[in-house]
C-alpha cells in the first residue's frame, strides 16, 4: 500500500484551507485518511503552516512519499533539512547530539526569518488601513526657500524712513 503525504482542501469557495494528511494513494483527494499531521492556510499573509514536525519525520522514515506541495511544506518547516541529517548520522558522518544541535539552530533562525516577516506584513497592513481610514500622518517635507525677490529703490527708501520714525516714537513714548 503506497502511503503519500499530501493536502485535503477544506474552506468554501475561493477560500481554501488545507488539513496536511497522510494517506493511501488510492484514496481521493478529501476521501479517507490515515493521520492527520497539520494545517495549512495559504489566505493569510504570510501563509500560516501548523505541523507536527516529529509525526511527519517518522512517516518520511517510514517511506511516505510526499506531494510537490507536500514537500515544499516540509521544506520550509525543516522536516526535509531534518531526514537529510538523520541520513549523515546513519552513515556515520555525525553523532545524533551534532545533528539535533544543527536542526535546533536551523529552526530558531527560521523561526527568526519566519517573525520578521510576519512583523512586516503587519506594519504594511497597519499602513494600509491607516491611508484608508484617512489619518495618515503628514509627511513634512524639506521646505525650499524662495529666492529673495529684490525691491526696487523707491519701495526700499518707503520702507527704510517709517521703520526708525515708529521706533523712536516709541522710545520717546517708554522715557
């Protein structure tokens, strides 16, 4: 009985949502299963991946063959990078505590990679609802200054003799 890892769509129309199962190829695509290993949400942003990774390992060890999908899941949540190390510690490449240290720090900066994303995506949303909502911080831009306009003789002699005749007015009017 050949055994896949594969997806079973669930959601209503043009929303899907994936349940990640193991099952017999035999079977239909949302038909019968074996173990159900996790989710799948491609209508968030970024995707929302929920898996049993030690589940899916044993039944990779085991020979279930994934999907293209399937293994891309697997991939990117490290169960793939895991087997890989399983196969070097087999062949006796490395010791099993060398190989749970490097998956251990390949999941932490995945999980890393994985947080600043979904940071991102938030502050894209946040700005988006905010020019939406129309309270869109006002972004002050560098002022240029005008060139100076240069006034002409006569209107500088009106304005030079008003300027010291009002001053001493009011010196003579604060003695």
């Amino acid at each position: 009985m050949p055994v896949k890892i594969r997806l079973q769509r669930h959601g209503r129309r043009k929303s899907p949502f994936y349940h990640i199962v193991v099952a017999d190829s035999r079977s239909p695509r949302d038909g019968k299963f074996i173990e159900k290993l996790g989710t799948y949400n491609p209508m968030t942003s970024p995707a929302t991946i929920d898996i049993d990774r030690d589940s899916a390992f044993d039944w990779l060890m085991k020979g279930a063959q994934p999907t293209d999908t399937a293994r891309a899941i697997l991939r990117f949540k490290g169960v793939l990078y895991r087997k890989h190390l399983n196969r070097g510690v087999v062949k006796g490449a490395m010791t099993q505590e060398q190989a749970d240290k490097m998956y251990a720090e390949w999941i932490e900066q995945k999980e890393e990679k994985i947080a600043g994303r979904k940071a991102a995506s938030e502050s894209a949303k946040a700005d988006f609802w905010n020019k939406l909502s129309g309270t869109v911080p006002v972004v002050e831009a560098p002022v240029e200054e005008a060139p100076a306009v240069e006034e002409t003789p006569a209107a500088e002699a009106e304005a030079t003799p008003e300027a010291p005749a009002e001053e001493a007015s009011s010196e003579e009017s604060a003695e």
